[in-house]
C-alpha cells in the first residue's frame, strides 16, 4: 500500500493502482467517459484529466499510477481548464438531439455538459453526420451522436468474447459500427446500451415510450434460468417500460443477458389472460373468480371421488416461485395424490433417491472465474446460463482449462482446451472414459471402481482431460440442460459425480429457472418440503406417458415446456379435466389448450406478484411485485390458497407471501452437500443409426420469452431446422436447403435441411419448443428423408 494526497486529503491506495479507483473508492467524483471499472483502460476521452504535483500536464486518472507520495487535484483552475476543453471539442460534432434522445435525463454527456460546457459553442462549421446502422432488433444506432469512448468495442471483446462491434476510420472520419453489415448476436449485447455514455445506442423496443424521470424502479430477480439475476424493472403508471441490471457482484456483476432484459415485452403482449373462463358444453366463457374457482373444486372432487386421488396430478413450470411450488405441492397431497413435478424436460428419474437436497452448481458463482480447470458436460452454457458463462470466460482469461463433452461443438466465446464431440449415445462411455483415465491416474486414491472399468480403453483426448481435471487444485465437473434431458441421464450424473471424486474437483449440475427452489419447496415427487421423505407419487414423464384424469398445469405449456410435448399433449386431450393457471390466453398460434383444457385462471407474472427464487448456488432471493396485477389476474400463491380453501383443506388460511415462506427451512450448506450417487451397473453403449439431439432454444425455454417480439427476431432464434453435418447429409442423399421429414417414433416433421458442421456424426439436430417440432416428441432413433 502507499499513501496519496488527494485535493489535500490523505488515502491509501493499492500500489498500481490507478488515480481514479482511489477517488472512485474515496468518494471523489472526477468526470469520465471511457473509463469503466470493468473494462480495460483506454483514456481516449480525456475528459478525467488531472493536475499532478510536478507533471508537465495535465493527465488522464484512469491511466496514472498511484506512487507513494504522489499530490493530485482533482479540481485546480489547471484539472478545471483541462476538463472543460476536452468537453468543448467532445461537443462540437455531437447533435442538439437532447429533446428526442432516449439517454436525456440519465445521460453523462448532458449531466457533464451542464458542469463543465459553455452555454454558447464557438464553433461554427457544419457538424459530421454518421449514417446509422441496422445492428438488429434490440438496439438503435443514432451514431451521429457517437463521441468514440469505445465503451462498446471493449466490451464486445472483454466480456461478451466477439469481436461485433469496432472502429473503422481515422480522426474525423472514424466510426463505430460492425465491420461488415450484419446484426449484434451477442447474448449479452444488451449491456452496450448502459455502457454508452450518449444517445448513440439505445434500446429499440423502449424507443421513444417513456422518459427516464418518469419511470419507477423496482428490484427484482429474473425469472428465466438458474442464475437469478438482479434487475431493476422500471415502470410508468401500471406498465414495466423496461428492464436494467441491477449491481450484484456476487451474482451478474452489472450485466444481464439479452433475455432477462427484453422478456418484459411479454408482459404487455395482446396475449395476456385477463379474466377467468371456464369451458360449460363445449363452449368457452369468461366468469368471475369465484364461479371460476368453483367451477375448479367441483371438477378436481369429481375426478377424485370417480378414479381416485391417484389420477389427479399438477405440473408446474421451473419458472413459479417457491411459495407456488410450495401451496401447489401441498394441495395436491392434501388431496390425497403424491403426482406433482417441475422437472418437465427430464426423462430419467431412476437415481430420484440418490439425488442431493437440491441439484445445485456445487460453489458459488463467483468461485467459478477462480478456477483452474472445468468439465462441461452435455450444456450449451454459452445460451442456456450466459452469465455463469462470462464467469468462465473469465477464468480462461486467466489461464484455466474449460473443457466440454457435448454432442454439438457449440461456439462458446473462450477455447477450450480439450471437447468430445459425439452422439448423446456415447457421451455414456465417454464420460466413463475419462473416469477410467482418472482412476488409472490416481491410482489406490480412487477406490470404489466397478468391475466395468477394467474393459474400457480410453481416447487420447479423456486421458487428457483426465490429466488437466486432476493436475489443477480448482477443478470442477458441471453438467447442464442438456445432461438432464438425456435419457440416462441417472448414468452421467453417477459418472460425472465419480469423476469429480477422483479428481478432488467439485461437482456442479444447472437446473432450469427456479428448480432448486422447487426441490426445497417439495414440488417432486419423492420427496416433500425441506427433503422429507414422502411416499412417492408419479413424476412428469410418467404423468404424460401414462395419462392421468386430472391435472393442474400450473404457468406449463405443455407441448412447448414438456420435453416430450407430443405426449403432454395427447395426456392433456385424454384427461376430463385440466386447469391452466397461465399468464396467457391460448391461441391457435401457440397452442392447443383451447381444446384440452377446462379452465383458464389468469396467473400473474413475476413482475406482478411476490415471491422467493433459490438460484443454482443455493442463494435465496425474495422480491415484491413491481406492478398490480392486470386486470383480473391473480397471483398464484393467492390461487392456490383460496382453492385450498374451497376443497376443503386445512392449512390454507394464509394472509401474505411471507407466511407461505416461513413454512420452508432454510438449508445450510452441509444439508445440500451432494449424496453418493451409485456407480452404474453397467452403461449403455453406442446407438445404431440416426440419433436425434433435442435441445430448447434460449428464447423458447419458458411462456415470457416465447412472446417477447425483439428476442423473436434474433438470430439466436432462426426458423427451426433439421441440421446435420456435411458427411452425415451425404451418407442420406441429402444437400443443403432442402426439404426433409425427420421421423421419430410415430411422430414426423417437415423441416429444412442445414449442414452444420459442429453436430456429431450419426445426429440430427431438431430443436424442441416450436409447433412445427412438437410432432417429434423426446430424444431417439430418428430416420431423415427427402420431403415428397
């Protein structure tokens, strides 16, 4: 440490430290443009510049050293003067666009401009103009206004890892932009917008709606994968305008990916469920909440009292709160039933009673840039959980070996050090593979291998994975999304689980939204709230493979959220009552509960209801609602709670959210420390023929992000295609652009063809999630043809 004197005040500042952090961290505000703590520095704005005792000139704080001894004033006539002329030529080309700017009110450029510009410019040349770009759906370009801080560029490539953005040009001339015209696909692009000083990129569905001094700001946590990110929801009378991220270092940092900001355009679209209705004779009517909650009891009772508690069922959607998992859970075995799941993208549930409290990432996020060598196994980490993957990136930056067993060699935005490419088949063996390697390694240490192992021989490539997961001291194995979907599944948990065990690594899975808070909260079938132990009732592939009489569908809809939406769908058409708690009305378009189900409850969003999420670390995050409910919509909590009442059930008089929440324990770490997952028996070998990997779009995944416009129209969300490799379409007679039918089981699809080099051999890629795909059910044995 040294000790700086700063406008006469005395700090300690870390040595090599620049001026700006100690101010920064001091409380004393230098002006600035370029600078960002997050980003590299590059002091082309000059606008932080300073006095230093015995400097010739005045210089830049974000790039001057602290030195022991050092004076600096930070507000002399000389710092003053300095400052005010770099903002004299910082706006003699920007434009007087201050009325209709999107930035006025929340803008740097105009705060600064009034502490340290004229009142009257003394230039009087014509100012440049920049013809504006089209870089997407999700921001505006207005480049005229550009002051070149490079903010953007930076970030682009620091923390999103692509290079999309850059500077073309020199002097006068230079200009920011993409270099070729083409959009900004990054998930993460969003953050550009709060990182420019000026108006120059601006969100594009907030175009014009809304000023920033009109506007309320709500916290609140997103909704839409494992991480939980922080957000600031800003609303105008009784409508979110839009979404910002919200300073949580230990969580997002100050980012947010593109689908926790744009999703909110969900929540004013046309399709939102504004009354109850119910189906009477065939006929759909809206009713009022109390005929609607009858209507609901007598139905649930009746199906009860003719088949059973045990045909009655609830799904839920990983997106519900944990008091909805709760009251959903406990009305269900209040009624006599133990058929209640989130886990709706799953197949395999054998290992059910070896599973931990919780499915949970193992460590915090923030340990996750500390470490020194990573196995993902079967995850798209970069689409599925893009902020866990910017902590990757971060620890690759910094030396440490990311290393990936996936059936599709995704574009993650760091390299990885060593990846198997195979069908889902072999990600079994594989992953045996390396373990293999690792006991062969660790000799004695690794005791518990089952007789198996001696027949496998593995790949140069597990040997190597295997070495760098148990020569580094941080490791960890991490299996996401599409490791839970696999049909076994229980085999790649027990495997990734031994491997990490031999290497001394941490083992980590990535759930979907809120389910470890659905797991706490009891929403499974095996187990209640806390991890007590239940007599265990059907889960949600049993459910929709084996149809039951009654369901409640609570946010599901179940041909786009069920991994196998065919036969949700089938189950749904085959029960005498289904109840829908959704914040949508079912279209044609989107769906065909219009035709399966019996009642529609208008269910209100996270935006407008309270509620707790528990992210994959194990974090508990509570907020309030930021708006009221629209129209007639009711939280679900509320739902449920006044529908246990009408059934008859005790325990059910609750006055708030917070006493739903008392009822679940807390768990502390020792009680979500993973249980030994059993060595298989044996595993399963190689497939014969065309295979077909199921993965769900980033912007499919849940109700809010399917009908948010801006994120429909990205790239990330292309028209959905059979995809293969180049070989593979050869072997089948089959070429680019064409027309094919992919038929799995006794379902079929008509679908272009694209060859795509990153998908394995002896695969066909077919996204879940849209209509034209729901024909095709789940994972298996696929054959592809030319369409007639």
């Amino acid at each position: 440490m040294v000790t700086i004197e700063v406008n006469g005040k005395p700090l300690p500042a870390r040595k090599g430290s620049m001026v700006i952090e100690v101010t920064d961290a001091a409380g004393i505000y230098i002006p600035r443009f370029c600078y960002h703590h997050k980003l590299s520095v590059v002091a082309n704005c000059r606008m932080c510049l300073i006095e230093v005792e015995k400097a010739p000139k005045p210089l830049p704080a974000c790039a001057t050293p602290v030195a022991e001894g050092m004076r600096v004033f930070t507000r002399s006539s000389l710092a003053r003067d300095a400052q005010k002329s770099v903002m004299e030529f910082l706006l003699i080309n920007h434009p007087l666009d201050c009325p209709i700017c999107d930035q006025g009110g929340e803008c740097p450029l105009q705060d600064l401009a009034l502490g340290y510009g004229k009142d009257v410019s003394r230039y009087s040349d014509n100012k440049r103009v920049v013809h504006d770009k089209d870089i997407g759906p999700l921001i505006t370009t207005e480049m005229t206004r550009c002051i070149h801080c490079t903010r953007c560029v930076r970030f682009g490539q620091e923390i999103a890892g692509i290079m999309e953005i850059g500077a073309t040009g020199r002097g006068e001339h230079m200009e920011i932009g993409t270099f070729i015209e083409r959009s900004v696909d990054s998930e993460l692009s969003g953050n550009v917008i709060d990182l420019c000083p000026v108006g120059a990129l601006t969100s594009k569905p907030y175009r014009f709606t809304a000023r920033a001094w009109e506007l309320i700001s709500h916290d609140s946590i997103s909704p839409h994968d494992c991480v939980g990110s922080n957000l600031n929801v800003q609303t105008r009378g009784n409508k979110v305008m839009r979404v910002l991220p919200r300073d949580n270092e230990a969580i997002n940092e100050c980012w947010l990916s593109d689908r926790d900001r744009y999703s909110y355009e969900a929540l004013n679209s046309a399709d939102r469920l504004q009354a109850p209705m119910i189906r009477a004779g065939g006929r759909w009517t809206t009713v009022d909440w109390n005929t609607a909650l009858e209507f609901t009891a007598a139905g649930l009772n009746s199906v009860i009292d003719k088949y059973g508690a045990d045909q009655f069922g609830a799904l839920a959607a990983p997106t519900s709160t944990v008091e909805e998992f709760y009251l959903l859970q406990k009305l269900v075995r209040a009624l006599g039933s133990g058929n209640v799941d989130h886990r709706l993208r799953q197949r395999d549930f054998t290992d059910d009673d070896a599973m931990p409290l919780y499915p949970g990432l193992g460590q915090s996020i923030e340990n996750l840039e500390k470490l020194e060598a990573v196995l993902l196994v079967g995850t798209n980490i970069r689409k599925d959980q893009p902020m866990l993957a910017h902590r990757l990136r971060k620890a690759q930056l910094k030396g440490a070996h990311v290393m990936a067993i996936n059936p599709v060699d995704y574009a993650f935005t760091y390299r990885l050090s060593q990846k198997v490419i195979t069908d889902p088949a072999d990600m079994v063996p594989s992953l045996a593979g390396v373990a293999k390697a690792l006991a062969d390694v660790e000799g004695a240490k690794s005791g518990g291998v089952p007789p198996w192992f001696s027949e496998l021989k593995p790949s140069e490539t597990e040997r190597q994975i295997a070495e760098l997961l148990a020569s580094k001291e941080r490791a960890a194995v991490i299996l996401g999304n599409l490791a839970a979907s696999h049909e076994h599944a229980a085999q790649l948990r027990a495997l990734a689980a031994l491997v990490a065990n031999f290497a001394s690594a941490t083992f980590g899975q990535l759930s979907e939204a809120n389910s470890v808070g659905a797991w706490l909260a009891g929403c499974i079938p095996h187990r209640g709230p806390n991890g007590v132990a239940v007599s265990a009732g059907q889960d949600a592939r049993t459910m929709i493979s084996e149809p039951l009489k009654a369901y409640v569908l609570l946010g599901v809809e179940p041909e786009f959220d069920c991994l196998d939406g065919q036969r949700a769908r089938q189950a749904m058409a085959a029960a005498e009552f289904v109840v829908m708690l959704t914040p949508f009305k079912p279209t044609p378009a989107t769906t065909d509960a219009m035709n399966y189900a019996d009642v529609l409850l208008p269910l209100a969003p996270f935006t407008e209801t309270a509620g707790t999420f528990v992210n994959c670390e194990g974090r508990w995050q509570s907020f309030a609602g930021a708006v009221q409910p629209l129209a007639d919509t009711r939280p679900g909590w509320k739902i449920l709670r006044v529908l246990g009442n009408l059934l008859d059930q005790p325990g059910f008089e609750y006055v708030s959210v917070e006493d739903v929440r008392s009822e679940i324990d807390k768990p502390d770490a020792s009680q979500a420390e993973s249980k030994s997952l059993s060595v298989p028996a044996n595993i399963n070998g190689p497939h014969d023929g065309l295979y077909r990997i199921v993965e769900t779009p980033t912007y499919v995944v849940d109700s809010l992000v399917r009908r948010a416009p801006a994120l429909q129209a990205t790239a990330d969300n292309p028209p959905p295609a059979a995809r293969m490799n180049a070989a593979q379409a050869t072997a089948l007679g089959l070429t680019d652009a064409q027309q094919v039918v992919i038929r799995v089981g006794d379902g079929s699809a008509t679908l272009d063809l694209v060859i795509d080099p990153r998908v394995a051999d002896r695969c066909v890629l077919v996204p879940a999630g849209y209509p034209q795909t729901v024909a095709l059910g789940a994972h298996g044995e696929a054959t592809v043809g030319k369409a007639s």
